[in-house]
C-alpha cells in the first residue's frame, strides 16, 4: 500500500524473561515475509549490567547481524543499531558492529535512567547527535526506538526540517496503551480519562472520523475504536510539532514559547534552562556539522568515559543464560 514496513525482532523480549531464546532462522523467515525495515536481533543490556556482557552482547548482535543480513531477500535492509547508556559505550558497540554502509540507523536505550546526578535530557540527546552525526552522510533513515515524547518528538523535527539528516522517526505504543485504559488523547496535548456514563455529544468531540461518525463516548470508550481516534489526534499532534520545528528554525518563535507551546512545564528534568542548553547545541551541532561533547551533560571527564555500577548477580546470571544459548546456536564462544 505504500508504506515502508518497520518490524522488530523480538530481542527485547529477552531482556523481559518473556522467552528464553529467539531463533535468528525464524527472523529471516519473518523479515523476508514481512518486513521492508528489520531491526538487529539484539539483546538490550540494562545500566546495571553494561560493565559485565556490554562487551560480549556486542559480539553477540554482531554474530546474529552476520547471520540475518545476507539471507534476507533484495530490497529488505537490516538495520544497524546503536545501544549504550554513554558516548563510550555506543562508540565501543558501533565499532563492534561495523556495517558502515548501512542504510538503517537504529538508535536504541535513549530512555534508559542515567547514573544518579545526570540530567537524562543533556545525556540523551548528546548520545542521539553522537550517532546521527557518525551516519548522516551515508544513512537514509534514522529509527529511534520507542522514544516519541513531545520533547523528542520535536528534536527529530528539527533534525529532518533543517535537513541535517535525509529521515528520522520513531515507533509508539502509546496511543493503544491510552486506549486500552481508557485515555482519549487531544491534539492540544492532553488526555482525558472517559466516563463510560457519558451520553451522546450533539457535536463531534473532535473531527477524526471515528468521533464525527460516533459522537457518542460509551462507544468510543471502546478500545479499538479509541485507539483509531488517538492515533488521529497524535498524527495531528505531529504536524504541529513539525510547523513549530520550521518556525524555530526560522527563528519566528523563541525557545520560551516553544517550551510553552509544547506544554512542556510539567516533564520532570525538563526545566526551560534544560531546555534551552539543549536546542542550543542541536542548532550547534547542526551549523558545525560535527559532533561536539556537551559538556553539561554530567559526563566531564574523558569523551569516551565508562561507569561502573554494581549489578545484582541474578541480573548478570539472566545474561550469561541468555549468551550460552547463542554461544550454542553459532557454534563460537562470544
């Protein structure tokens, strides 16, 4: 129909305990059926765990990459992802990885908490300019993995309007997670929990097809028809932050009034000086067109600095489980 089809691996459902073992055969066979786009068979290392597998599940996306990406029919790209809680990480897993002629740019972690003390916004988005500007050159679209607040949703505004890169965009359960609880999204950034009580409205509560058709919220109370509304409101949502994008860039609205705009106020860790450090080295970055440190991030030491953080054993056990299995499948030692 058109459309440019994303489809998962179901890595991430082994950080969840949800299975034991994905079988990188049955990717192939998934990704030549289904897929245009198909992301790595990756295993996402938690903060608490990088110092002890980051390396070696390294070693073991790297194996499955090798695996999928010459058995998948012409014209299905496999992308390339980034994982890594700091700069140090995420250069250390692209090095890994290799692949410098990848089309597709996955950019995984970005909503994973920290160290205590530093500022998750200063250190996502300098890990997200680290990538992009490593691949800009060569990627024709970038996929940010599960990240699509307002706030980010905007910096991939700016990096698409401003030309910086050829595509980015991101994946989001939220408005089925909304509907499924009964959230009824508006454009105007906000959510309203229904009253399944309600009786039927004498105007459409807004213009999607669903609320037009309906205008009666007992029935749009129902989940699935909830979710077609709210996937209209966030599309919406969408185009205004993408105008916005064009403004600021054009320097016709301030970052006070886009922090405004964007009801941005409440976001925890988000305050307007936050803010402003952060559209300021977007808009330096994309003039320079090269990646800087930023140096109120909270990582001030070397460029490339690693944390350490004492993991739980089970945790590490949980990885260690999980990498013999592939350590069997491939027939290596990761």
């Amino acid at each position: 129909h058109g459309m440019t089809v994303i489809v998962d691996s179901g890595g991430f459902q082994l950080l969840r305990g949800t299975v034991d073992f994905v079988d990188p055969a049955d990717v192939v066979k998934r990704y030549n059926h289904q897929a245009d786009i198909g992301m790595p068979l990756d295993l996402p290392v938690v903060q608490a765990a990088e110092a002890h597998v980051f390396h070696r599940v390294s070693n073991l996306i790297r194996a499955n990459d090798a695996y999928i990406e010459p058995r998948l029919l012409p014209g299905k790209h496999l992308a390339l992802i980034s994982h890594g809680t700091t700069l140090k990480l995420r250069k250390e897993r692209l090095d890994i990885l290799g692949r410098s002629n990848a089309k597709v740019i996955a950019i995984a972690g970005l909503n994973i908490k920290p160290r205590p003390g530093v500022n998750p916004f200063t250190n996502s988005i300098e890990n997200l300019l680290y990538v992009v500007t490593r691949y800009r050159k060569t990627a024709e679209y970038f996929h940010v993995l599960g990240v699509t607040s307002t706030f980010w949703m905007f910096v991939y505004a700016i990096l698409s309007a401003s030309k910086f890169v050829n595509d980015i965009g991101a994946d989001s359960v939220t408005p089925r997670v909304q509907a499924m609880s009964g959230s009824f999204t508006t454009v105007d950034f906000q959510n309203i929990d229904l009253d399944p009580d309600r009786k039927r409205s004498p105007e459409p509560p807004c213009g999607c097809r669903v609320c037009f058709a309906v205008r009666d919220f007992r029935l749009v109370s129902e989940w699935s028809l909830l979710e077609a509304h709210n996937i209209w409101a966030y599309m919406h949502r969408v185009r205004f932050i993408e105008d916005l994008a064009k403004d600021f860039l054009a320097e016709k609205v301030t970052n006070a009034q886009v922090y405004s705009s964007l009801r941005l106020s409440g976001v925890q860790n988000l305050t307007t000086t936050t803010f402003r450090i952060c559209m300021q080295y977007l808009l330096e970055t994309i003039r320079s067109g090269t990646f800087r440190k930023l140096s109120t991030s909270g990582e001030r030491a070397s460029l490339f600095r690693q944390r350490g953080t004492p993991a739980k054993p089970n945790i590490v056990t949980r990885y260690e489980q999980i990498l013999s299995r592939y350590e069997a499948w491939h027939k290596t030692k990761l």
